[in-house]
C-alpha cells in the first residue's frame, strides 16, 4: 500500500478498522484507508463524511501517538503529512503557534473535516463574493464535490466579506466544510499553541485565498510540507 506513513510509525492498529469507532490515530488512518481508497474524485458523498466525521470525533486525541508530526514553526502555522492517501486523501496535522491565522480560502472542490488535537481553534466561515463562487447555487444537499470551480480571478466586488458563522473550536471536536458551504479562516486567538488533523479528499495543491476588506481573491502558491511522515523537510528551520 503506497502511504507517505509506514505501520511503524503510528501505534498498532487494532481489529476491525471497519469500525468507526478508532481507538488510536493507526486505527483512523487504517479506517479512512477502506473508507476511501476505492473513491473518484466526484464520489465521497454524505454518507462517507457523517462516517468519517464520526470516526474522526471517535478518536480521542493522544500526544504519544502523534508527536512525531508536531513540528512548530515561528510565526506561522505548519503543514505536517501523516499520510498521502493513495492519492485518493491527505491526512495532516497542521501546528499553529499563538496568534497565528490562515488566509480565507477554499479548498478548491476537496471534502475537508478538521479535529482539534491539542489546545483551541477558531474556525470562521465567509459566504462567497459575488460572482467569484462555484457555478451552481449552494444547495442544501451536500452530495457532490465541485469539480467544475469556475471560480473569476478578477478585480470583482470591492468591499468586505461577510462572515457567516464563527465557531470555537475545542479539544476533539471536528468540523467540516465544503466549497459548497462556503468560505473559512481557522485562527488560534489564545494564547498556547495548537494542533490540528486535516483530511483532505481529494487532496490539492493549490487553492484560492480572499482579501476580507475587499473580497479580491487571488490563487495561492503551491502548498508544501513542513515535514511528511515526521521527517522535517529543512530541519535547521523548525522548533517543535
């Protein structure tokens, strides 16, 4: 099975992963695996994310397991590759010091669910801009993934966006979002590091970040990896 993370690397995975019920971050990988290893890119429907979101707030958060990805860095929030999905998702912890917030952005047509796994985080939705959302009206249902973003890069609305919901976000909760639903920032507004687990189906590269005073969206630059399976990509820059 070709996985960024090897067995050894997280703790022993217990029978039955089919299971949503993990008892360890090796029991949630080997679970998102048989959830998602057979899925398109047009084919994780509501279904799939209530059982994985199920499973991900079933797992109860364990430093010893997941140490080895927590890598800091000043200033900003890192990027750490638990595992690469057979391409089908990404599984990652993201590390986010003090003060330290993401752009707006989507997620350019991925699934992604987030879970608190040390400290406390804000999450804060936006509606998107005029004519800068995804062709359809957001519906009620969330059945499908946006694989047709026509998303314009253009000068577009020069005023502020509107914030939609915000929501803290503590130890082992898990939230979701889909371009569908809307637009998010994540923040950490308190005063103590934390740590976050992203799934990503399927995963991307690259995406489209908003300026909150005029709503201009512009693409991102290819996002990278600050480690990937707890080996730091430029150790002489990292502090964990």
């Amino acid at each position: 099975m070709d996985r960024t993370t090897s067995e050894a690397t997280l703790a022993p995975v217990t029978p039955a992963t089919a299971n949503p019920t993990p008892k360890s971050l090796g029991d949630l990988v080997a679970f998102l695996h048989s959830q998602l290893d057979d899925k398109g890119i047009n084919e994780m429907d509501q279904v799939d994310v209530n059982k994985i979101q199920a499973a991900m707030e079933a797992y109860a958060s364990n430093i010893d397991e997941w140490s080895q990805f927590r890598h800091f860095d000043v200033g900003r929030y890192t990027r750490n590759l638990v595992d690469s999905g057979n391409g089908k998702f990404n599984l990652m912890i993201l590390c986010w010091p003090e003060g330290v917030a993401s752009p707006i952005h989507d997620h350019a047509g991925s699934h992604c669910l987030m879970k608190i796994l040390e400290g406390g985080l804000k999450e804060t939705r936006y509606a998107w801009p005029e004519d800068k959302g995804p062709k359809s009206t957001p519906p009620t249902s969330l059945l499908s993934s946006i694989t047709d973003q026509s998303v314009s890069v253009t000068e577009g609305a020069k005023c502020a966006m509107d914030i939609t919901l915000e929501t803290p976000l503590e130890l082992d909760q898990v939230a979701y979002i889909h371009d569908k639903i809307g637009l998010h920032r994540v923040s950490n507004p308190t005063s103590a590091p934390a740590v976050s687990l992203h799934l990503y189906c399927p995963p991307y590269e690259t995406c489209k970040t908003f300026d909150e005073r005029t709503s201009k969206c512009r693409g991102s630059g290819r996002a990278v990896f600050y480690s990937e399976g707890g080996v730091l990509k430029n150790p002489k820059t990292s502090s964990t």
